[in-house]
C-alpha cells in the first residue's frame, strides 16, 4: 500500500476559491499520510519541503494538487516515489470564478468546493490503486539502422545515421546507388544562391557513402520479410524481382473472408483461403534463422514518375510522340541536345503544361505539387542552354508553386528573356500540319485565349509514392505486411499528421523523402536528416525502455492477464500500430518496442485483462467511485467528462487560462486517448450514481487530429454499443455522448459542456441514484 | 472555345527591351501593384502592368501599337512600390527607347543617335560639314578663313558663314527631318488607332481627324496641357523633375521663335528680298537679342536642373538612367554652352577660339535636330502625338468624333 503526500498548491488564486483547509481534511479522510498547503509549491522551497516529507515519512507516492499536470512536470524527480498531478487551478480557480456581488455566491461556493473536493477525492485514490511504472528494456538491442532505398534520401539517411556512430545498411533495388538523382540533367539548388539550376549532387554522395566505413550497401536487393520489433527486427533479404519463402505473408481482405454469397467463411476455411494465398510463404511469426539483425529501419524507397494510361487526356494530345511527360523530357535531355521524337528536329519551342483540366479544374495533375512546378521552371531553363539564341519555354500554370527559398529559382528562371509565364486553362494540343503542336490556353494572364506554335508539349505529371503499389516494407506482422490507411493517405505511408512528420503507423520505420509526400531533392536531404534522428531515438528508446513519440517518458507498458483472454482479437485488430501479433490460437502476442502506450488495447478488451500500471480499468473505476454522488439533491447532478489529454484536455487548459467557465458539476478524467476508454468505465459510472458521461476526444475522419490515429472513432462505434445497453436498463443513450473537440477548440469547450450539463438537467437525475 | 490569338513571342525584342534600360522586365509576376500606384495611369486602359506582360512575352506588335507607353513620365511611383525590383518606370522608358528606334528609318541612325560615341562622332561630322561649306563659302566671298574679321578688325560669323550657306546646309537636313518624323508619327498613330481598338475600314485604314479638326479641337488643349506640364507634375516621386524640364521647354520657344525671327529678317527679307538692310549682328539691347540671351540662359538653367534631378533620383534608386538619357542631356547642354560661349567670345573678340566653339555650336543644333526622330529627342514628337491621340481616340470611342459615329461636330460642319 502507497504511503501518500498530498500538497496542495494555494497561489494563483486557488486559495480564495476554495476552502484549502477543507480540502486537506478531505485528502487526509481519503487515506493521506500527509496533507499540507504551501502558497508556492514549485518554488525550490516548495521541492524541499516535499522532499523532506518524503525522507521523514517515508511518502511512496505523492500528489501535487494544483496547476494543470501539463506544467512543472520536471521539478519534482524522487527516485522511486510515484508523482502525479491535479490541476484544479485550471480546472477549479480559473474556470469557476465566483463574483462576490453575486447573489448566489454561497450556493455557487459550495459547489466549487465539492468540486474541488472530489478533484481531491480522486487523486488519493489514483495513488492507491497506481503502481510505480518499470521499464521494459530490452536486452542487448540491435542498433544497426537499415535504409530501404539507395537514393538521394537513402544515401544521406545513411550518412546521417554513419556519423552519428550507428552503422548504417542500404538496401537498393537496382543493380547502382543514386537513385532518380542520377537519372537528371540538372537539379534544383539545394541551398543559395537558389536562382538557377546546379549539376546533380547524387554523384558526390555516393561517393561519400563508399568511403564511409560504417555503411554497407547492398544493391539489387529487396526486402522478402521484416520480422520483430525495433531493437530487434530480423530482416530477411532477397534478390531483387525473385521470390522467396521468406516473403512477407499477406492476411485476407474482408471481401475474400466472405463466400460468393457474401457470407463470412468459417474459421477452417479462412485459413485454408489463406494459405492458397500465401503459398509458399512462411507464416508471419516464424523467425528466419538467416535474418540480418536491425534496430530500426529508414524507408525512403522514393518514387515513380506517373505516366498516364493510353487514352487520358485527349484533348492535351497524349499519345502524340510529341506531347511528352516531365520524366520522359527529362531522359531527353540528360541523354544531350533537344531533339523532337517524331522527327528528330531541334526543339527549339515547349509548352510545360501544369494543369489538365483546361477550363474545367484548375487541379494540377494527380501526384503533382510545388516540385513539379519547379521541374518545369528546370526543364524550360533546359531549352534556353540548349538553344540560347532562340529556344522558347511557355510554361503554362494554374499554380505557381515555389514555396520558400524556392521563390529565389522562380525569381531566377523568371529572368530568362526566353521562359514566358502565365496562367491559363489549357484547353487543346493539336498537330499543326508543320511537325510540330498548337496549343490553346483560355483565359490567360493577356487577357486572351491564345494559340502557340510548338515542338514539343511536356505534361507535370505527377511522383507516385512507391508505396501506392506495392508494401515494401514487407513486414511479418499479424495486420499485414504494408501501413495501414494507405488509401486514406493516397498511397503515401506517411501517417500524414503535421505533428509527427516521419512517423508511420509502424513503430521503428521512419518514412523520408518523396514516399512521404513530393519533394524536392534538397527538402528530401533535409527529411533523410530528420529521419535518421527518429530512428537512432527509435532504438535509444528500445534500450531504455521507454515508449517513442509522442509519449517518449512513458516507462510503462501494458500488462496482460492472458489466463482470460477470449482470443476475441480486438486487440490485436484495432492497435493502431500493429504492436500485437498473436499465434495460432489468436493470443495477443506483444511487442513492447512497437508499442506507443495509447492503451486503445486496453479501451477495446472486453474481458478487460490490459492495464498499466498507473492506467488502468480498476484505477479509473476507482476514480470514478471516489466522487461523492448526493443522491438527494436535484441541484447536484455529477457527470463524468473523459477528456483526451492530447486535445481537449489543452483546450480545457486553455479556457480556464482565458477565464472562460462551464458547470461546476461535471468531473473532468483525463485521458490517453479516447480508444482507451473503456466501456466498463462508463458502466462504473452510471452504476455509481453519475447521471451523465461526456467523452472529448479529437476530431476523426479523413483529417483526423488523433495523436493515435482512430482513438476517438473507435470510441465513438465503442459508445453505440453502450448506447444498446443503457437503452436495455431504461435509461436514456444521450446520457452518453462524445464529441470531437480541436486542440484551438478552447473558446467552444466550455458550451460544449454546458450544453450537455443543460441537456442532462433536462433528462433528470439518473434512475439508479442510490442503489 | 473563344476567339484566340497566335502568339508568336519575338525573343529579339525581349532581348532589345532587356539591352536598353529594361533588363528588370521578366521579374514582373502581374501583381498590378504598378498600375494601381500610377499617378498618371487611367481607369479605363491601366498601365504599365500590362506592358510589363506584354514585352515579357515579346509581343512587339502589342507594345508598338500601345498609346500608354507615351502618357507616362517615367514618375518611378511604379518602381519605387514595386514588390519584385521589376521597375516598371525604366522598363516603359526602354520600350520609348525602342519604339522610336522602331519608327525611324533608317534604323542604323537610331542607333548613332543613341550612343555617346555615335553622337560625339555626328558633331564631328557635322563639324567637319561646316568647315568644308565655310571653306567654299570663303573662296566666294574672299573673306578669311579660318579666322575673318569685319571691317572693324572683330570677329563677326557672317563674315565666316552668312545665312546663305547656312540655309543651304541646314534646310536639306531640316526637310530630311520632317520627312522621317512625319513617316514615323503616321505610322505611330496607325499602330496607336488599332491597339486603342479604334474601327477599322475595310482598306484596313484607320480613322484620322481632319487637319482643321486636329489644329482646333485637339492640338490645341494637347500643347496647352503640355506648356503647362500638369500631367508630369503629377508625378508621385519625380514631380521636381518637371521644374526644370518645364524651363527647358519654354527655353527652346523662346530660342526657336528667335531663331524664326532672325531665319525671316535676315534670310528671308534681307539676303532674299533684299526688303531691309542687314539685321545680324543685333545689338545686345535689341529685344530679340535680350530674348535670345534669356532664352539661353534658360535653356542652360533646365538643362542643369534637369541633370541634376536626374542625377538625384537615380541616387534615390526611383529610375535608372540609360545611354540616351544622358546623350540628350549633355547635347543640349553643349547646344547651350557653345551658343553662349560664341556669343562671349564674339563679343571679346578672340577669333582663334571664337569660330571653332560657332563651328560647335552649329554642329550640336544639326546633330541635335537630326536626333529627333532617331534618338531621346523623339519623345518631343511621340508624346505630344500620344498626348493628341489620346483626346481624338476617346472622343472616337465616345462616338463623338466623325466617321458616322460623330454627331456635335459633324453638325456644325
């Protein structure tokens, strides 16, 4: 049992809002071995008074009951003594300020104080239900960092990595290192003066990565399998374009679990479906005894160069031998002087068609961006060197994009007497009887619709992330070899999120480069950097323990009671980064390095066997319990509000930091994330006499905000099943509700609550009170 | 699919513009913050943004035929807020540049007339020119040479050159210049009339206002509004620039009408008549000498004013001066200096400098005149055209000026 101190903070206004003498009897009747105030708790005096309670008393656990638990969190360190945080100054001083001129100030008063109360209430109890997170290290991991791709963003990953001290694998497919680099006349600057173009640099680099000692690199060489977790991944190898019986094994969509009736095949035939499909492959949790050992892996296998099918675009002439894409211009001009492909004739005009949607759409091509904007600037400047005198590039845009230090090329190109620019609809490319092509624009920057005699039409057609077709990354994992949600993402294994740019869903794989989304080269030697860091943290990480982003102090991990596992799989189905494997029988098998310490595992069992140590069912319950319900006063209704502490919980922080105020009745939980919650808690709480549960999360769907990608969606499908059952005891479903709260949100969350509270109000207490 | 246009973008005259003052035209990116900060630029045909688009583009034709060009003052309003250094101001005085060059015939000239060395190598000629006549002149008259003195022993330059040979020099090259300048306004105003959109006869011939209708309705209040200079002194940034400008114009005037005077007097009534007796040299208290004195002086006071606004607002970085600029900034000086220098050195009678400075002297007015169509110069003619134009194309377009569209004046005729 947790010897507790609890300290409650008294400045910044707490003091005069509530009865801090009456808070210290409350934490002592909870179970506190100590309780004190102190008027500045996180000054260095503050620290040693904890500090000397801690040795006189011999405290295990203590709770500092005053600022929001997203400050101060580096003061207070005690070695072995459990410290946690409850912000009633946000969540009680600030957000509950009373005007003394206020006719009901008493009444209000009391309210506040049983708030208070209960924020107390609550934290005693968390300490003695929490345990003392342990790391789970791994022994003796492998830190070897293995680069998936031998391009620009590959090779400067690997001497990024190399002169960090970590040694570094590079994997290639085709037979050279240089990637799409080496494939180019010129490139685009990467660094100043950016106002015109530089020779490749990819042949520096390889240069670089040969002499570097700590590099390997392997070329004509694919993946077959990646098995294990970070800081211990067994990576098997093949050759390039061969088969292998170490291939990662694919698991079935749910159409081919279905039969052709559309009804889902038994367990036996699933998995004899299965392994016609996987013929030939071992399964996914046998271990290769040839693997090559990985710490963590780097992907940046690049990108293709779209090409559109025969017949697309029609009125843009494709299929014409003149009318060309930005990488077949490309290949023209790297292999020497501008020569039309029909003829053979000095191209001596181009039209740089940006966007194909004429009058229509003003979209650039699919996969297009700023980079192909400014691959037309380039390739236009490839026309001027070659015929200095009289060459002419149009370059036809809807969009000029050249983001950044970029405006320095389009600045520079500009200056050419012989690039002309302007915006236009392109709306035909026609032969016109002399060898060459006219092309019309509408409604351009001359006020005209003009026709130009050219050459040679170059299209911007797009890059396609490698991983639009194919995984790649092979991994041996129970949800399949490739990242999740790669339709949502538009085939880029980014998980697209502006917080965590290089994070895919896998744990230990860093995306760089343009399979993350296009890049220029310099923005994706700058990524490769950024990429390599992550992945040295990745296995730093599994040393110590700790999870990576965004929880990276986390120590815990979750604990399972396997003795009750159903084999249900929800588990293992809904991780949102395929932490848990399971074996024939379905068992979740954990991979504590892959884990990022959401608890969605432990918001979807519903034996409910997963818990952290200091985060789990029966600590949450207990909280839950520990309110005071006064189930005789129709004034005092109490509900619970879960709020994700990545989202909502900032933008109740924030309010409260604004002056903004809400009810007094609700009692606010943070929360990991939404998918945590689980169903027993809002049992627990309709069952303790709450008359409402509010769940705040962050907003789902396609742009969703979620620190753990589905979080809040699987609580919102989790909570219309509970909807079912708190119908079966009578009761209304709206009693529980969640919505989608930003983390700039602040300025609604307070009517967000009050609208609940008032439609609670409306419901009547709940029936159950008291029982 | 609307009405479109071929393009063919002439590179040489991007290259051209580019060469001559201009060289800032391709970092235009049409933000039109230009035509919107333009003093002088109108609601109906903004400039100079879409001069900008069109000599990036090389659209020769379009510049040409681009009456706007000639309404601005180069004020530098333009280039001082421009937000990309594209300069505007200096790009449309490159275009002027290139425009006259593009009227002028025979074009070589107007490439003599705009370089230091070319002009510097024209008075030479010319110098030269005047020596052979005076020369000849001498074996006629029995007079001097290089250095007569009249029969009062003083330097005298009838007695070098008298007004016959001179006309017999200068009044070819005048009429050259009349024949160039009038080829080259006409084919101005034809390309002005069809960029402005005015109709267009089935001979592809466009509408012009009859002599009597241009002298009445519209050379008239164009020259007023030039006398007075109230458009240039519109100007945001420059405005001073009009000051000395201002002394300049009224300085060639008063030296014209002088000029006029003693062409009729003496030329005229007295070596061709033979009506009066000998007019030249006049007296320094004979009104017309005073006029011409102030009229020099003046001509030198707007020469140097201009000079140094020039110099000023270069430093200021608000225009940027190119050959030509200061090739008719320092001819016109030189015009000035040498004809007062002649009459100093005429008056204290040192023959030995005072013929060589009257033989500069007459070489910088040829060389200057000749300039007209060819060089900076020009622009006395192409503006006050555009200026003309610009009154005749709206009345046009307002159905107001003649050709069945017109109503008030046809009446009254």
């Amino acid at each position: 049992m947790a010897k507790i101190g609890v300290y409650i903070y008294t400045g910044d206004g707490i003091a005069e809002a509530v009865d801090v003498e009456g808070l210290i009897k409350v934490a002592t009747k909870a179970g506190a071995a100590v309780a004190k105030s102190h008027a500045d708790l996180y000054s260095p005096e503050g620290v040693a008074m904890v500090k000397q309670d801690i040795e006189a008393e011999g405290l295990t656990a203590i709770s500092l009951v005053g600022m929001s638990p997203r400050y101060e969190y580096k003061t207070f360190d005690f070695p072995g003594v459990y410290i946690d945080k409850t912000g009633i100054r946000e969540l009680v001083a600030w957000s509950h300020r009373i005007d003394p001129n206020d006719e009901k100030a008493d009444s209000k008063k009391e309210h506040v104080q049983e708030l208070a109360e209960d924020y107390v209430r609550m934290a005693v109890t968390k300490l003695q239900k929490a345990q003392m997170p342990t790391p789970d290290k791994l022994e003796a991991p492998n830190t070897r960092i293995l680069v998936i791709g031998g391009g620009v963003t590959g090779m400067t990953a690997a001497l990024e990595v190399a002169e960090a001290g970590y040694e570094v694998t590079i994997v290639e497919r085709t037979g050279e290192l240089g990637g799409y680099g080496m494939q180019i006349r010129k490139q685009i600057p990467v660094g100043p003066d950016y106002s015109n173009l530089i020779n490749p640099i990819a042949p520096t680099l390889i240069e670089k990565i040969k002499s570097n000692p700590r590099i390997t690199v392997k070329t004509s060489t694919e993946i077959a399998r990646i098995y294990g977790a970070p800081g211990k991944y067994r990576v098997s190898l093949k050759a390039a374009g061969t088969k292998s019986e170490w291939d990662a094994p694919v698991p079935l969509t749910p159409e081919e679990k279905l039969d052709a009736n559309g009804k889902e095949l038994s367990a036996e035939d699933q998995k004899k479906v299965y392994a016609a499909k996987n013929e030939g492959r071992n399964d996914y949790m046998v271990e290769d005894p040839n693997a090559e050992l990985f710490g963590a892996v780097i992907l940046a296998a690049g990108w293709k160069p779209a090409i559109p099918a025969e017949g697309e675009y029609p009125h843009l002439a494709w299929g014409n031998p003149n009318v060309l894409t930005n990488h077949q211009f490309e290949q023209l001009a790297k292999s020497g002087k501008l020569k039309r492909p029909s003829d053979g004739k000095e191209i001596k005009t181009v039209a740089f068609v940006q966007s194909p949607g004429g009058l229509n759409d003003d979209a650039d091509f699919p996969y297009a961006s700023a980079v192909t904007t400014m691959v037309s600037l380039k390739q236009a400047k490839y026309v001027r060197e070659d015929y200095p005198e009289d060459g002419k590039a149009y370059v036809l845009y809807q969009h000029m994009r050249t983001p950044g230090q970029y405006e320095y090329f389009y600045k520079g190109l500009q200056d050419d007497p012989g690039i002309f620019l302007t915006k236009g609809a392109v709306t035909a490319v026609k032969e016109n009887g002399k060898g060459g092509l006219t092309v019309t624009v509408e409604k351009t920057l001359l006020g005209d619709n003009i026709a130009l005699d050219v050459d040679v039409v170059v299209l911007a057609t797009g890059m396609l992330p490698a991983t639009k077709d194919e995984a790649v990354v092979n991994l041996a994992y129970r949800q399949g070899p490739a990242f999740r949600d790669l339709d949502l993402f538009g085939g880029y294994c980014d998980s697209n999120f502006i917080c965590f740019p290089y994070e895919t869903r896998r744990t230990g794989i860093y995306a760089a480069g343009p399979v993350r989304r296009t890049m220029t080269i310099e923005e994706s030697m700058e990524d490769a950097a950024g990429a390599a860091l992550k992945a040295i943290q990745a296995v730093k990480a599994a040393e110590e323990g700790h999870a990576v982003h965004p929880r990276t102090w986390d120590f815990d991990y979750p604990d399972f009671y396997f003795q009750r596992c159903t084999q249900c799989k929800r588990c293992t189905e809904e991780c949102p980064f395929g932490a848990l494997d399971d074996d024939e029988k379905g068992t979740p098998k954990p991979n504590p390095t892959r884990c990022r310490r959401c608890g969605t595992c432990m918001g979807a069992c519903p034996e409910r066997i997963i818990g952290f140590k200091d985060y789990n069912i029966d600590v949450v319950g207990s909280m839950i319990k520990s309110i005071e319900v006064p189930d005789d006063d129709e004034e005092k209704l109490r509900m619970v509000i879960f709020a994700c502490e990545n989202d909502a919980y900032p933008a109740l922080d924030m309010a409260a930091a604004k002056g903004l105020s809400w009810s007094p009745l609700p009692r606010i939980i943070p929360v990991r994330c939404l998918g945590s919650v689980n169903v027993a808690w809002i049992k627990d709480a309709m069952s303790s006499g709450m008359d409402g549960v509010l769940l705040l999360g962050c907003k789902f769907g396609d742009d969703y905000q979620c620190h753990f990608v589905k979080g809040s969606e699987l609580a919102d499908r989790r909570m219309a099943n509970v909807a079912e059952t708190i119908k079966s005891l009578g009761m209304e479903p709206e009693r529980v509700k969640l919505v989608q709260i930003a983390i700039d949100e602040y300025d609604k969350v307070p009517g967000v609550i009050d609208a609940f509270v008032e439609e609670i109000v409306g419901m009547g207490p709940n029936p159950f009170k008291g029982f | 699919m609307g009405e479109q246009q071929q393009m063919q973008p002439d590179l040489s005259f991007v290259k051209g513009v580019m060469a001559s003052g201009g060289e800032t035209v391709k970092k235009c990116y049409q933000c039109a913050t230009c035509s919107v900060v333009c003093p002088l630029s109108t609601n109906d045909s903004p400039f100079p943004r879409k001069e900008m688009l069109w000599t990036q583009w090389g659209l020769a034709g379009r510049v040409s035929g681009d009456v706007d060009v000639w309404l601005c003052h180069q004020c530098g309003d333009c280039t001082k807020h421009c937000p990309r250094d594209a300069r505007p101001g200096d790009v449309l005085a490159a275009i002027r540049i290139n425009a006259i060059r593009y009227y002028a015939k025979p074009k070589a000239l107007a490439d003599v007339f705009n370089s230091p060395g070319g002009v510097v190598g024209a008075v030479i000629a010319a110098a030269v020119l005047v020596l052979i006549v005076a020369a000849v002149w001498s074996q006629v008259t029995g007079n001097a040479f290089p250095f007569p003195l009249n029969h009062e022993g003083k330097v005298e330059y009838h007695e070098f050159l008298s007004v016959i040979p001179i006309d017999a020099m200068v009044l070819p090259i005048v009429a050259w210049i009349i024949y160039v300048s009038y080829n080259g306004v006409s084919r101005f105003w034809n390309d002005i009339s069809k960029g402005a959109g005015l109709p267009e006869s089935f001979t592809g011939t466009y509408p012009k206002p009859s002599i009597g209708l241009l002298l009445s309705k519209y050379l008239g209040p164009a020259v007023m509004e030039i006398l007075s200079h109230s458009r240039f002194k519109k100007c945001g940034q420059t405005a001073e620039r009009a000051r000395g400008h201002l002394l300049l114009l009224w300085s060639f005037i008063i030296l014209f009408a002088v000029t006029n005077y003693v062409f009729i007097a003496e030329d005229l009534f007295h070596a061709a008549l033979g009506l009066i007796s000998k007019v030249t040299p006049l007296p320094l208290y004979h009104p017309v000498k005073l006029a011409a004195n102030v009229g020099g002086i003046m001509l030198i006071a707007g020469i140097l004013m201009v000079k140094s606004m020039r110099t000023q607002k270069t430093e200021e970085g608000v225009l940027t001066s190119a050959a030509p600029d200061w090739v008719l900034i320092w001819l016109i000086f030189a015009v000035g200096a040498t004809g007062i220098g002649a009459e100093v050195l005429r008056l204290i009678n040192i023959a030995p400098i005072a013929y060589p400075v009257y033989v500069l002297h007459l070489a910088t007015i040829i060389v200057l005149f000749l300039s007209l169509p060819y060089g900076k110069f020009g622009h006395l003619i192409y503006r006050t055209t555009a200026y003309v134009f610009q009154r005749w194309a709206d009345d046009v377009k307002a159905g107001k000026a003649g050709f069945g569209l017109e109503k008030a004046v046809g009446a009254s005729h």
